[in-house]
C-alpha cells in the first residue's frame, strides 16, 4: 500500500466519525426530549424546509408522544410571523400541516392556536383545513370565539361592508354556524337568528336548524325579540318560535298573546310585518279559543275597524278579527259585534261588496257565539235586502241562539 492510500484511509477513519458526531448533535443533544430535539431542529431550519421537518415528525414511530405540541409550537411560529409572511406558500403549506397535525391527534391545548391561525390568514385553503379540524377538538372551546366571528360577519354585512351574497362565503359561514348547533349554548341565540333573517335561503335554514339544536329557552328569547327588535325581527321570531317542534300548546297562546299585544302598541303601524305579526297571532288565539286574550283581541278589533272604515282594502284583518272573537265564547265578545251589524243594518241597501264580506262575518261569528241580546240583529239581517247567501246565513245564526 502506498503512503498516498495510507492517508486517504486515515482520513476516512478520522473525518467520518467527526460527521456522524455533528449529525447526533443535529438531531439530539444529551438530556434532550424528542420533541424538544424537532422543536430545535424546526427553529433553526429555513421556512421552506421547516414543512419537511413537520412531515419527518409525523412519520416518526414516536409520533403520538409529542407531534400535538409539536404542531403547536409550529402554528405559533406562523402566528407570531403571519404579518410577514400572510401570503408566502411555504407559510400556508407550515400552517396546513400543523392544523392537520392538531386534528389527527385531537390536541386540544392547541385550541387556542388554531383558532388564532384561522384569524391571522384569511386564506380560503388554511380557513377550510381549519373548520374541518375545529369539530375534532373539544367544540365547547370555540362557542364565544365563534359567536365573535359570526357577530362581526354579519355586522359587515348588514352595514354593506360585504356587498350583498356575492362576498358571503357560504363554505366558511355553514360549517362555523353548524358548530353552533352542535354546542348548544344559549348564548348563540342571538347571532344565529340573525343570521336566520338576513342571509338567503341555505345560510338561514342551517341558522334555524343550529337554533332548534340548542337546549335553552328560546321561547323566552324570541318573546325578547318581539318586545324589542325591529317589525321584521318581531315576525321571523314569532315563526321562528311557532315551528318550533318543542313548543308546548301553552307555550304557543303565550306566544300569540304576546305578539298581538306588541303588534298593538303602535296604534296606526300598517308596516306589513305588523300586520301578518297581527294576522297570525289572532289565528292562534282563534283555534284555541282564548277567552284571558279578549282584551287584546278588542282592541285589534276596533284598530281593524278603524283601519276598514279608512279604506276598505283592509277588509280582510277586520273579519280576522271577528272571527277571532265568534270562538271567545263570552258575552263580551258577543256585544261589539252586535252593534256593529246593526249599524251595518241600518244601511243595509246601500252597502258595498267589501262591507257585505264584513256584515256575513258578523253573522257568523254571533252564530256561533248563541248570544240571544243579537236576536235583533239577525232577525232584521234575515228579512233585509241582503243577498241570499247573507239572507240565510242570518236565519242559520237565529236557529243557534240560547233562549
């Protein structure tokens, strides 16, 4: 062997060891953890091979002792760093596998983190990646986080900062709206039937959906909204509650009496959210034949009159309220309706279409009412010049009362 093979050999022997020893301290330095060796590893790579470092990690048969934390160190490093580095692609590829890494091993001290990463980047595939991770941690963490985020959308909305739908992004809203339901907290109540009224059909019917999930009182809330929010929120709060299927029959007439009783306070409010808010409470207090609501139903009675005598297009809520009053089977209910069809009598000639409508009403209602005081009213109504259909109606009526 020559002296030149000599030294190459000798140099091998020397400068092998020397790299295997910088290698080891690379990878892990004497009363070192795994983790705490990839999270030096991690700090001192580039950003564009810190993704390979996770991807190591995640392979390494002692994963599931470590790669949850591990991942959130990585999520804060792009937290701390997102003002730099918002749009950079090795940022979001860092992002997406430290979310993916949170979720596989359902790490949820990284809760936290992982709900700042989806504020800090507002790019879609980081957002999405996020909502799909969000369920596999403990949802509970995120109910106030979300209830924030979905109040501030739908405050950009409705000021217009968000042009109408064409800049709501339904695929980031649903999911984040269906976490809502799944956590069934109360406190969301209010951003999700908000969300029920302003958006369009899809986003309003997951927000109803998520409102009927949660185990609170939500009659007490839509009651709140009724007494207190605008005519538009009064009414979608009222049908909100109605279709309710945990509604109790109870629960509804105290439903109906309170919209009618808020519908009512405004006297003269012909807003048509008003009005149907009107309309479908005197249904309700009609089928069950709610005699504690008559004082309400009075008064919608003689608004509607009020309203009928200024036009007559408003035909339709004054026999509304007569036949709301024709079920309340008392004598009070009886008497405003009397004297009205004797007024209605003493014209009876000269009447038009839409007051003949409203004089047929009468008639029934104090049919079905037997109140023998209206024997009067009928009986003129059956001999008057009335059309037949009003003609028999009346001597029907006659036949009914209790003497």
């Amino acid at each position: 062997m020559t002296a030149k093979s000599k030294l190459l050999i000798l140099s091998v022997i020397l400068i092998v060891p020397a790299l295997f020893a910088q290698t080891q301290g690379l990878l892990s330095s004497p009363g070192e953890t795994i983790l705490q060796s990839y999270e030096r590893i991690f700090v001192r790579s580039s950003l564009s091979t810190k993704v390979n470092v996770l991807s190591d990690a995640a392979n390494d048969e002692a994963a599931a002792e470590f790669y949850g934390p591990f991942c959130e160190l990585a999520l804060n490093f792009v937290i701390d760093n997102a003002s730099l580095f918002r749009d950079d692609p090795d940022m979001i590829s860092i992002t997406i596998a430290a979310v993916r890494g949170v979720g596989e091993y359902a790490y949820n001290p990284a809760s936290e983190a992982v709900w700042q990463a989806f504020l800090r980047f507002s790019d879609r595939v980081i957002r999405y990646e996020i909502l799909k991770v969000l369920p596999k941690l403990d949802i509970y963490n995120f109910t106030e986080k979300v209830n924030e985020f979905l109040t501030e959308q739908n405050r950009r909305y409705l000021s217009g900062t968000l042009i109408r739908e064409t800049e709501v992004d339904k695929d980031l809203l649903l999911p984040l709206i269906a976490i809502l339901g799944s956590t069934g907290d109360e406190s969301s109540y209010p951003v999700l039937f908000t969300s029920s009224v302003i958006y369009s059909e899809e986003l309003r019917e997951e927000a109803i959906r998520a409102i009927y999930k949660i185990d609170g009182n939500l009659l007490d809330f839509c009651i709140r909204v009724i007494m207190e929010n605008p005519p538009e929120e009064k009414l979608s709060a009222f049908i909100l509650a109605f279709s309710w299927e945990g509604l109790s029959v109870d629960e509804e007439r105290k439903l109906a009496e309170t919209a009618l009783e808020v519908a009512l306070s405004v006297p003269g409010d012909r807003r048509s959210e008003i009005q149907e808010l009107s309309r479908l409470s005197v249904l309700v207090i009609e089928k069950a034949g709610l005699v504690r609501a008559l004082p309400q139903v009075l008064k919608y009675y003689n608004q509607s009159l009020a309203a009928f005598r200024y036009d007559q297009a408003f035909v339709q809520p004054l026999i509304n309220a007569i036949n709301c009053l024709g079920k309340l089977k008392t004598a009070d209910a009886a008497q405003p309706l009397a004297l009205q069809l004797g007024l209605f009598n003493s014209r009876a000639a000269e009447l038009q279409a839409e007051e003949q409508k409203v004089v047929l009403a009468l008639i029934n209602a104090l049919g079905e009412l037997a109140y023998k005081a209206s024997y009067d009213g009928l009986h003129y109504a059956s001999i008057l010049p009335y059309p037949a259909e009003i003609v028999e109606a009346a001597k029907n009526a006659l036949a009914n009362l209790k003497w």
